[in-house]
C-alpha cells in the first residue's frame, strides 16, 4: 500500500500543521505547511520555555543528547539519501550532517576550558571568563544544502546550550521537516529545537523583530535579507551572526559566535 | 428569608444544560478580536484587572511594589491606565491604603477564612469588620463550600448575611470556589443563594485550586445574573479569577460578557478579573500592537 505522507512543522515537541492551514508545494508533489508569524511566535515561546531547563543541564548530558541525534539520524540514512535526491552527493551529505552531530556532541564540555579564560588583573582578585549561552536562537537554514546546511547551524547553537527556532530551507524543507522527527526521538526536550517551513520574506521580519529572540544565525540570508534582519535585529541587540567563508569546517568557534562571554572578578586574599 | 422559602429557592433551580452550556462557551472563545477593538478590549480588561497578591510569603514590599504597578502598569506610558483594585489579605490592607491613597485605585481584602471558608461566622464576620477598619474600600468572602455541598444552604446564606452586614455599603464579592463545586447545578443554585443573600458581585474561585475559572462556568454564573437582574432589576457584579494569564482569555471573557450580560456589565463597576500575571501578558499585547514587533518578558516589570 502507498502512504503518503504529510509533513508537518516541529513546534514545542510535536507535529503540527501551520495554524493558518497554508501549504506550499516547493519540492514535488508534497504539500508542506507554510508557516504563519503566528507559528513562528509559537515556537518563540516554546523556545524560551525550553532554556532555563537545557541550559542548566550538564554539558555531558548536552553531549549526549546531541550524540544521539548522530544516532536516530544515522538510522534513517536511506530515507534522507532519497529526501535529498539520492545518489552519491546525497550520501555524503547525510554522512557529513551525522559527523557534523557527533563533533559538536564532544565540544559541549569543553568549550569553556577552550574559550574560558582565567584574566591577569592589577589587584587582588581571582578574575576569570566563561562563555553562556545566548538564549533563544533564531537559525535561518540555508537553500542548499538542505540538511548538511541546518544541521551544521543547528547543533553548534545547541552546543552552547541555546535553544532554536530554525527556518528550513525554503525550496527543500522535506529534510529539515524530518529531521525534526530524528531530533524528537534524540531526547531532546520538547521546544529546545522548533521547525519551521514556509516563506522567508513573509517569516524573516517577524523573526528579525521579535523582542525574545537572542541571536540569529543568518547563514541562508541574501545580501538584502541580511540588511533587513540587522535593521530589525537592533531593536533589541541581538547578536546576528553571519557565516562568512569558512563557515563550512566544524569549528568551536560555531558555538562560542552564538555564546555571551560572562567575567566575574572574585574577591581574594584580604 | 425563612427556611422553607430559601429551600423552595433552591429547589426551584432548574438545571443546566452542560453540553450547550460548554458549546456556547467553546464557540464565543473563538471570535476574532483585532487591531483598533483588541486594544480598546485591553484598555477595558486593565481597568477591571483586581491585580492579586495572596501568597503566604506577601511582605509589606512585596504589596507595595504591587501598589506601585497597579497604578501605573507601564511607567513612563500614561497611556496605559490604572487597575480596578489591589486585592490582598486583611493584614496588608493597611500597607496597600497607605500606598494607594489618592490614586484611585481601590483596596480589596480577602476575608471569612480565605480560602477555605472553615472557620466561625464570629470570627469570619470579625475579620471582615477589621479588614474594613483597616481601610478596604472592597470585600471577597469565600463561602462555606462544606456546608453547601451537604445541602446546609440556610448556613451558606445566614453567613453571607452577616458578612453583608458587617460591610454595610462597602461592596460585597462572594466567591463560590466553581472548582469545588462539583456541577454546573451547583454552581447556579451558589449563585442564586448568593445573590439573594445580598452578595455585590459573584467571583468563580480562589486561584487556590483548580479547576479555577472556566469559561463555561462563567457562562452559568453570568447567565444567573442576567436572570436575576430580570427579575429583582439588581445589577450584580461578576469576577472570574484564577487561571487568567493571557490576553486572550481575557478577551474571550470579555467576549462572553458583552453576549451574556451587554454592554451594561462592561464596566469595572460591574466587571473584575481577578489575575496577577495577566496584567504583563497585556501590556505585551498593546505594546506588539504598537510596535509592530513580537515582545519578550525580559522587557517588562518582573512581578
């Protein structure tokens, strides 16, 4: 029997169609949910639940957590080889998306000892910095590729203990929409990773402007996308990061570009 | 009124449809209120906020900055006006005056063994009587649920007598606890006893519990009151609390009030929310209006 499958919008832990009941048909005969502002504030809001308990977890926990979405999605490699074309290219794209896991899965505890630092001051305290995670991340996936491009967004910025609303690509949503199915059975909590699929210029102001989101990640913005998300992102300050060349080596520097540095200068010897 | 009067009352009380009453509910909760008519829904729900505070852990500071809140919700915007009321325990009733005076903004005070209602009608009635010494323009009595729910329905209105007594011309809200109820009859036959018994307005719950207010329940309340109205010409007040976060709820209240009751009952002579943590959602509310742009609690007062 032939099953068809309905894609749907990963939102706070579950599966759901867009509130405004919109489709789109950008990759084949699938109808995908063209997300409303209304599900991007949704998600916002599921992601801002989800960070006080994600971030104060221990990295190793963190680590292990994303080690197993390398597991769940090294699982169903055959379904994302077909997601993605198939085909030689689309093998190694999910080969790479599943290393890209598990080196952001060991980096989680030990980002601080390789971003912290203990600081030489000129009196008598023990003065040291740590990196924290910014908060709510809004990740704008990049077209192409359509998963190696999220992912390797995605898990630095989960990484560092943030949480995330990421825009799928707008042309080839299928695999960013199925991978949010990898990342509901990886023990992630409900809302520390939200979905979204649609249209970027009806989602990207929304996004750019809104007052609880910390960060965004721009790696899949045009030059003028780009301009209007850092218009919009002054509002409030937030840290817009923009992947220049380079962004596609595994790097610490991935997750420390979406952390916040804290300094804390400690009283000694009086 | 005599015994065989108020159980002839009570016995009269027809019962309520629960499946229509639930529909209704569900259906007006939908209705789309935008732009221009969702902030002037704001602007009344704020007027009507009882802005509450009743933990165990309330300190004269804790009320104070409450009080300051409350009169003006979002500092440095005139716009935006003052709440109905500040509603605490009797013993910060003084603390909350002190601060209030000259703002408008009233004063009410929990009373009568808030929340359970266990204690004596001696003591309950004395403690109303202090907190009004204490200057609260406003009383919430919580009524005797053991009582009413074993039929003792001559106690439940002899009390709320006596505590209408005690506050002579100070209004008089009873709250029924809907949640310990049990049924949707119930709650209709607490409210009619309550209002006969001279109660000014009729409030769903403590917050203590919950179930606390439900929109369906405030279907059977408000409809009680429409009847009563009808029929004795009183306009009696009607203040769900409880449970009330986001402006959403509030507007589906107020969306319920104006089909139930009309646009005579939108008023915070006649209309309170009974909520804490409502009043930021709102303010967030107007301000995305405005703005333009999606909000975040990290930009707003912490409560």
């Amino acid at each position: 029997m032939d099953v068809r499958k309905t894609y749907k919008l990963f939102a706070a832990g579950e599966f759901v169609r867009s509130e405004s009941g919109r489709t789109y048909q950008p990759d084949g005969p699938h109808n995908v949910p063209r997300g409303s502002r209304k599900d991007l504030r949704d998600m916002v809001k599921a992601a801002r639940g989800a960070f006080p308990g994600w971030s104060r977890r221990t990295a190793m926990n963190r680590g292990q957590v994303l080690y197993r979405a390398a597991e769940m999605l090294d699982g169903r490699r055959a379904e994302f080889r077909d997601l993605l074309g198939g085909g030689r290219p689309a093998g190694g794209q999910v080969d790479a998306a599943v290393e890209t896991w598990v080196w952001y899965a060991g980096w989680t505890d030990k980002l601080h000892q390789f971003a912290g630092t203990v600081n030489p001051v000129a009196g008598p305290y023990f003065n040291f910095t740590l990196p924290e995670p910014t908060g709510v991340v809004g990740v704008v996936a990049p077209e192409e590729p359509a998963l190696l491009g999220l992912v390797r967004r995605l898990a630095p910025a989960l990484c560092g203990g943030n949480t995330v609303v990421a825009l799928a690509s707008e042309r080839a949503p299928l695999a960013a929409l199925t991978l949010g199915e990898v990342l509901a059975t990886s023990d992630l909590p409900p809302g520390v990773v939200n979905v979204l699929s649609g249209k970027r210029q009806e989602l990207l102001p929304w996004l750019a402007a809104h007052m609880d989101v910390n960060a965004i990640d721009a790696a899949g913005c045009t030059a003028a996308q780009l301009a209007q998300v850092q218009e919009a992102a002054a509002g409030n300050l937030k840290r817009v990061v923009q992947s220049g060349p380079g962004a596609e080596a595994l790097s610490p520097h991935a997750a420390l570009d979406l952390m916040e540095f804290k300094t804390v200068w400690h009283p000694i010897g009086v | 009124m005599s015994l065989t009067h108020l159980g002839s009352l009570m016995r009269g009380v027809r019962s309520v449809d629960q499946v229509g009453v639930e529909e209704r509910a569900a259906a007006l909760a939908k209705r789309s209120i935008k732009k221009a008519s969702k902030l002037w829904a704001l602007d009344l729900a704020i007027r009507c906020i009882d802005l509450t505070t009743l933990e165990g852990a309330d300190t004269p500071g804790k009320v104070t900055a409450l009080c300051a809140k409350g009169v003006r919700p979002q500092p440095g915007d005139a716009s935006i006006p003052s709440v109905a009321a500040i509603c605490v325990y009797p013993s910060l009733v003084a603390t909350a005056v002190a601060h209030l005076r000259g703002s408008g903004v009233r004063v009410a005070s929990v009373a009568t063994a808030f929340p359970s209602g266990q204690s004596f009608t001696s003591i309950k009635v004395a403690e109303t009587r202090e907190a009004l010494a204490a200057g609260a323009d406003e009383i919430d009595m919580v009524i005797d649920r053991g009582a009413f729910l074993s039929g003792d329905y001559q106690r439940v209105y002899d009390e709320i007598g006596s505590v209408k007594e005690a506050c002579g011309s100070t209004p008089l809200k009873v709250i029924l606890e809907t949640g310990e109820l049990g049924t949707y009859d119930n709650v209709r036959r607490a409210s009619i006893l309550a209002m006969a018994a001279g109660a000014d307005f009729i409030k769903t719950s403590t917050g203590k519990i919950t179930p606390a207010a439900t929109l369906p329940v405030s279907v059977v309340m408000m409809e009680c009151i429409r009847d009563f109205s009808r029929e004795t010409g009183k306009q009696i007040g009607f203040k769900p609390a409880g449970g009330i976060r986001t402006s959403k709820q509030a507007i589906a209240y107020l969306v319920v009030l104006y089909e139930t009751l009309g646009p005579d009952w939108m008023t915070p002579e006649r209309f309170r929310l009974g909520a804490s943590s409502l009043l930021n959602d709102i303010l967030m509310q107007i301000q995305k209006e405005r703005s333009g742009a999606y909000q975040g609690a990290d930009y707003f007062s912490v409560d």
